[in-house]
C-alpha cells in the first residue's frame, strides 16, 4: 500500500484486510451518538478536520444536547489523540479498529490533479460549503486508503451528493431498529369456548409452549374462540396469560368519566394502571388517544389518597418548525406555552370548567355515589373561590376565574415542563408522560429515562410516522429505539393505538391526507 500523508506524516496504523472497510464519519453522527466512535468493530475510522471545525461552532450550545455531544466527542477525541503523532499516524482503538485524523491534501494543494476532484468540482464546485469539503476529503479517502471506503452520514442529502460524485454512502445503523413489515397492534390466540370460560372464571389461562414462544412478557393479546368470542389478556410468562385490570372509567375530582373505547385503549389502560409496570412505549396516529387517556389514568391515580406517586409530569421535546425557541418573546413560561399548550387542552376536557351536557366520553349516565373524603376535599379546593388572584391571573382587582385544571398546575400536583431542563433531575414517586418522543434521538431518550427514580412511572408516547428531526427516522428515533430494546422486560410493556377516536374526520386525515 503507498504510504498515506495527510499532514505530512505516513499514516502507519491503518489496518488492510479483504475484510476491513474504511468509513468516513460525518459531523451528525457524532452529534447524534458520541459513542459510535467505538461501534464500528475492527474497521478503519476517518474524520475529516473539518468535521472538527462544525464541532467547534455547535460547543457552545449550552442547552442543547448537541452542543453537550459536541463537547464529548472532543473529549473522547483529545483522549484518543493526546500527541501530534497520535494525531498524523492514527491510533488503534480497543475494539481493534483504527482511528485517524485527515487534512485532505486535494484542498490543501488546489493544483493537485485527480479524477474523483475533478468529477466533485463539476458537480459541485462551491468548495467553501462544510457538506462539499467532506465529501472531498472523503473521494481523497477513497482514492488512497484500502477500499472499500463509506461515507457515513445521518443527512439524506448529503448521501445523495456522495453517490452523485460516486462515493458509496450509508446511515449510521447501529441504533437502527431492524426493519420489519407493518407491525400488528395484537395477537389472536385460538382457544376453545371451554378454554375461554375457563380463562374468564379463573382469571389467567396456560396458552401452551406453541404460543408462548411467539409471545414476549407483558405482550398484550385476544384470545379469540371458534364461535367468535373474544377476551383482552396479556402474557406474563411462563405460558400463562391473565385478564387485565380495567376499571369502568377513571375519572379525575371534578372530571368527566373517561372510558377506554376500543380494544387497543383497554390495553393501553391496563398498563397505566399497573404499578409493577416503570416503563410504556405507545405508538400511534394523531387522534387515537395516547396523550388523553395517559393524562386520565395519571390523575385517576395521584388523586386517590393511597397512591404511590406525588404528581404528574407532562413533557414533550421542543422541536421548532420555524423559528427557534429563543426567539419567542417574553419569559421562560410565555416562550413555552405554544409548546405546552396541548397539555392544557387535554386538561380542560377532562376537567372542564362546565361539565358538558352530553360528555363526550361518557358513554353512560354514572350513578351517583358517594365520594371518598380526600376526593371531595380537592375538588372543594379546585373550586371555592379565591380572595384575590388578580396579580396571578392577569386580571384588574376583580381578579379572574381560574380554571379547576390550573389549581392542580397551581399546587404542583401536576407539573407541565420542558424536556430542556430534565437533565441533572432526579424524579421520584412521578407520574411521568414524555409526548412526541419519536422526536428524540435513543441517546436522549436513555437520558430521560435515567432520571427516573424507584417508585415513579415513566409513559413514552408518539407517532413514529410524525418526526420532523431531521436527524432521527421511522427507525432510529428514540421511541422505536426503547421500544425495540426494553421488550420483553418485566417492567416495561408496549400498546400500539391504531383507531381513531378524536372524530371521522381526524381519522380520515390521519389515514388519507
């Protein structure tokens, strides 16, 4: 092999194999996984400097997670490459791959003459462009290391751009989901009648080895007879599986009634209700429920006076369409109320301010009982009226009505925040719901979930097919990612909501438009 010089010294630690592949890191990998600098098994890894030089500009975000990633990147980077020589040659690291440091000669000498820069500068000649320098550095790569060489990046475009001047190109796949079809919410498990009568008597049923082995713990399933009939279970292992534990409805002091509405939501409700369940991903399309029925069951749960969680916590990343955040005006609760604001809207249907005639999710009249002391309490809290609340609310003497939902807000029952500041927290006996969290990367969603502490409960919910981060996708965001890896887990469980329930239209929209 002809010795490679990228800063004047020969690149000596780069392993030749038929084997070992030479790959080329963009800049939004190492953003999006600090650590993939140690997952590419015992092949060469290259990084152009002026990957260096975009990771200088985003280090001092401060409150971002980029900006934090940027910052250990160049940390694990100063580690690996502590000298110059370190720094020209290259180093091997402990999985048995190389690491190196490229200055691309073909930009450094404008003269040098080859065919790969002469295909990039036709195609694309804006050289001052970062995108266009790394793929440069990367035909310079691919010209004089041992093939075959890939460019590894998150950016679609710029894998397109490779191809173009005729670099192989890929995603960074280590925390990709394996690919599959479209994913069932259930399974059905055939039973006899008598089996069934007898699962619905005593309350759990031996499914056999046949179907266990298709079944991971606490997978929800329909047993289904031969004449039609049905019944919600879910595994618990052991080839065994048990009713669920739905109530009628769960309701909040002062609320409305909330019933689950279909099959899939007795499923989602059932693992709300469970305390031996930490964890729950939930996927599903915009109007299924996820976020209305998770904030219900939350209630129905904090509010009951032998609970084990002090609250809830109601979090959703902020990730901008338009402008960013920082440019909003006014305080921290001005800037993230268009963010929040669908949290409030979720509380005021389910305790609203004048119960509806006709609730919307109430599918019967509910006979009148007797409330419980501490019930009755709250909700006598929520409404007696105020002295002075002027200053609180806006108003000019008078003061203005608060809405029964907001004394909740108001006392910390129920806390509504941005993901942004989750980082350093360590949240106790919570009740903890993290929306749109298709939006986060895997490393940012085990960042969450290691806030959490013994005796809280953590609810993932979102759409995988909504993600507008440009750097996550249908398989490698942050819900699909803990979904695929905590399965199976005994305190974990999954539900995918696939039915509309907000109106014909949503569903139309959601499925048509």
């Amino acid at each position: 092999m002809e010795h490679l010089r990228g800063a004047q010294a020969p690149l000596s630690r780069i392993k030749v194999s038929a084997k070992v592949k030479t790959f080329v890191l963009d800049t939004n990998v190492l953003l999006h996984d600090p650590q993939s600098l140690f997952k590419f098994e015992e092949n060469n890894l290259v990084i152009p400097v002026e990957v260096l030089e975009e990771l200088d500009a985003i280090k001092g975000e401060q409150s971002t997670e980029r900006g934090r990633n940027a910052r250990r990147v160049h940390r694990l980077l100063q580690e690996l490459l502590p000298d110059t020589r370190a720094m020209h040659e290259g180093v091997e690291l402990e999985n048995g791959g190389t690491l190196s440091i490229i200055i691309n000669p073909y930009l450094v000498n404008p003269g040098h003459r080859s065919p790969a820069m002469e295909r990039l500068r036709a195609i694309l000649p804006d050289l001052t462009k970062k995108d266009n320098r790394i793929l440069a550095a990367a035909l310079y790569v691919q010209d004089h290391y041992p093939p075959p060489t890939i460019l590894v990046t998150k950016d679609v475009n710029v894998q397109l751009k490779a191809r173009a001047v005729g670099l192989e190109s890929e995603d960074y796949l280590n925390d990709k989901v394996p690919a599959v079809d479209d994913e069932a919410s259930y399974q059905e498990i055939p039973l006899t009648i008598y089996e069934l009568q007898r699962f619905c008597s005593e309350g759990g049923f031996d499914v056999g080895p046949g179907a266990a082995r298709r079944l991971y713990l606490n997978e929800y399933v329909l047993l289904r007879s031969d004449e039609g009939k049905t019944m919600p279970a879910r595994y618990q292992g052991d080839g065994v599986v048990r009713r669920l534990k739905v109530p009628d409805f769960v309701k909040a002091p002062g609320g409305i009634p909330i019933r689950a509405r279909n099959l899939e939501q007795q499923f989602l409700m059932d693992a709300l209700l469970d305390e031996s369940i930490a964890l729950i991903t939930c996927f599903g399309k915009a109007g299924t429920g996820k976020t209305l029925l998770s904030t219900a069951c939350a209630l129905h749960q904090i509010c009951d006076e032998h609970s084990r969680y002090d609250g809830l916590s109601i979090s959703r990343p902020v990730i901008a369409l338009g402008k960013d955040i920082g440019f909003l005006p006014g305080s921290l609760e001005e800037k993230m109320k268009p963010w929040l604001q669908p949290y409030h809207d979720a509380l005021e249907v389910l305790i609203p301010s004048k119960p509806p005639k006709d609730p919307q999710f109430a599918a019967k009249k509910i006979s009148k009982k007797k409330h419980k002391k501490h019930e009755a309490h709250l909700l006598a809290s929520m409404t007696a009226p105020q002295p002075s609340h002027a200053s609180q609310n806006g108003g000019h003497g008078g003061g203005s009505v608060i809405k029964p939902y907001e004394r909740l807000l108001k006392s910390g029952l129920v806390e509504i925040e941005a993901l942004a500041f989750i980082r350093g927290r360590s949240i106790a006996r919570r009740f903890f719901i993290l929306d749109e969290a298709q939006q986060l990367t895997p490393h940012e969603v085990k960042t969450v979930i290691t806030r959490i502490s013994e005796g809280s409960k953590i609810v993932l919910i979102g759409d995988p097919a909504q993600i507008d981060n440009p750097y996550v996708d249908s398989r490698s965001n942050g819900l699909v990612f803990c979904h695929d890896r905590m399965k199976g887990q005994a305190i974990a469980a999954h539900v995918k909501l696939t039915k509309g329930e907000r109106s014909r239209l949503a569903e139309l929209a959601a499925d048509l438009l």
